[in-house]
C-alpha cells in the first residue's frame, strides 16, 4: 500500500512535463526551435558532402572512399595533380578567362539595360521587360542548345569555342545585373538627378557624378555573382566546348566521374570553390563598405562623395 501511495504523485509531474513540452512547441510567442532545427540541417545537408569532397582532395592515396593520410600530392606532386596536368590546367585558365570576359561585358551591357529599362516609360516598354527578365526563366539546356543552332545555322562566322562560349555566357548574365541593379535604381530614386539638374548638371554629369556612385554597391554585387554563375557554368559551356582545348573545369568533373576520377578532380573543384567563394565574399565585403552608413540610418559613403564632386 505504501508503495502505491508513493507512486501516485509521479504521474501529475508526467503530466505537468509533457505539458510544459507541449506548450513550448505550441506557443506562438515562443522562439522558432524548429525553424532553427531545419535551417542547421538543410546547411549540414548542403555542406557535410562539399566538405568529405574537400577532404578526400587532401589524400595520400588514389582512393576517393578510403582516407590514408594528408598530402598535397593531387595539388602539386603527383603527374596528375592540377599543377602538372596540362588538361587540368588548361580547363582552370579556361574557366578563370569566361568569367572575367563574362564580368567585363555583361556588367557594363546590364547596367546600361537597367538604366533605360527603368527610364522607358511608353509602347512596348513592359514588353521589353519581360523579354530582359526571359533568360531567367528559360531551362539552361534550352538556352545552351538553341545558341548551338543559332552558331551552326544562322552566325556560321562564329565558330564554337571560347567566342561562342562568351557570347553564351554573357547572354544569361546580363538578366541578373539588369534585375540587381534596377532593384537599386528603384530604391534610390530620382531626386539625386533632378536636384543635380537643378544646380546645373548636365545629364552625363548627373550619370558620372551621381548615379554610377550610387549604383556602384548594386554593379559590384551583379559583377561578382555574374563571376561565380559563369565559372560554374556546365549546360552553356558544354554545348559550345570545341573540344579539350576550350573545355572548362565543370566538363572535365563531369567527363572525369563518368570514367575512373582520381582525387584530382576533387582538387581541382576545391580550387574553383575557393575562387567563387573568394568573388562572391570580396564582392559582399565592398557592397557592406559602401552601404555601411546608409544601413544605419546616414548617408551612404558614395552619397556624401557624390554630393561632394557636385
């Protein structure tokens, strides 16, 4: 009997505690443990497998399961490390040379899009809209096999190779500089032009003084995603490749799991993960220094140098 009475008391603190943990899950004020639950898995998901690449890239031998050992063998000593293989070496200058060209002709095209797309107003402006924004919305292999055709049939002077492959590249980049920097344009406004051209200045000095400084976090920001877009690129890249000699780092990963891949190839994705990582964070870091006032409150840095050259 004294045992039954003692264990009656435990059954309201069960109760007690599973309300308790109920009432945390169900409180709407309470903090968001599943939303920060979810969010840690999908980045361990994301990144655990980027990771065990980058591990096996370090291995002393040639399996890619097995790990033996730190070496930087498939980076410089090994015959068929990055650094002494030619193909891979090419593929990396290749990779490194689209995305350049890519950053110095679809920025300058998207910015000045961007400009007139936000300035038209009249017949056929939201047509042209739509077609600017097209790019983005069409299945990459659609894009990549139609420019094939485009080059084959119609433009037969431009031959596949590193000329068709920047064409490809800079026709799917321009969309997202036009899109990033008409988002700044619409935040900005008009009334750092027109109080320019109330004091005088003429519409290139309002674009040379004014608006390129305002604009200039949201042409760093498109410049480096449009960097880190083109170098990973492998459907456009793919279909416009003449060949080993224009071949790009994400053709040879591919050619290279479709055969026996050695830890190279991880060594040669590492590399380009460190490259797109190293543009997206420099560009993050200027976009954060010239918007560093204006996100507390005050004028931005390229505000006050703007106005001062005025």
């Amino acid at each position: 009997m004294s045992g039954e009475t003692a264990a009656l008391p435990a059954a309201p603190q069960a109760i007690t505690g599973w309300a308790k943990m109920r009432g945390r899950i169900t409180n709407p004020w309470g903090k968001p443990r599943f939303l920060v639950a979810f969010t840690w898995l999908y980045v361990a998901w994301s990144i655990v497998p980027v990771l065990i690449a980058i591990q096996f890239s370090f291995n002393d031998s040639r399996s890619r399961t097995l790990w033996h050992g730190f070496s930087l063998r498939w980076y410089t000593f090994d015959p068929n490390s990055v650094t002494n293989d030619p193909y891979l070496r090419s593929c990396l200058v290749q990779s490194l040379k689209l995305a350049s060209l890519d950053v110095i002709i679809a920025t300058p095209i998207g910015v000045a899009l961007a400009l007139g797309l936000a300035r038209w107003r009249g017949r056929g402006s939201g047509s042209s809209n739509f077609l600017m924004l097209f790019p983005l919305v069409t299945p990459e292999i659609v894009m990549g096999v139609s420019l094939l055709l485009l080059f084959t049939h119609i433009f037969t002077f431009i031959h596949t190779g590193t000329l068709a492959m920047m064409l490809g590249h800079v026709t799917f980049s321009i969309s997202y500089v036009v899109v990033i920097v008409r988002g700044r344009l619409f935040s900005i406004g008009r009334n750092y032009e027109e109080a320019a051209a109330d004091l005088g200045a003429s519409w290139f000095q309002s674009l040379r003084l004014i608006l390129i400084p305002l604009l200039l976090p949201a042409i760093i920001a498109s410049a480096a995603i449009v960097f880190a877009i083109s170098i990973d690129d492998f459907v456009i890249s793919y279909w416009l490749s003449a060949g080993a000699g224009t071949d790009t780092v994400p053709i040879a990963i591919y050619s290279a799991t479709r055969a026996a891949p050695l830890p190279s190839t991880n060594a040669i994705a590492t590399v380009m993960l460190f490259v797109t990582l190293a543009a997206v964070v420099g560009g993050f870091g200027i976009w954060r220094l010239f918007t560093r006032n204006e996100r507390t409150g005050g004028k931005s840095m390229m505000e006050d140098f703007a106005a001062f050259d005025i």
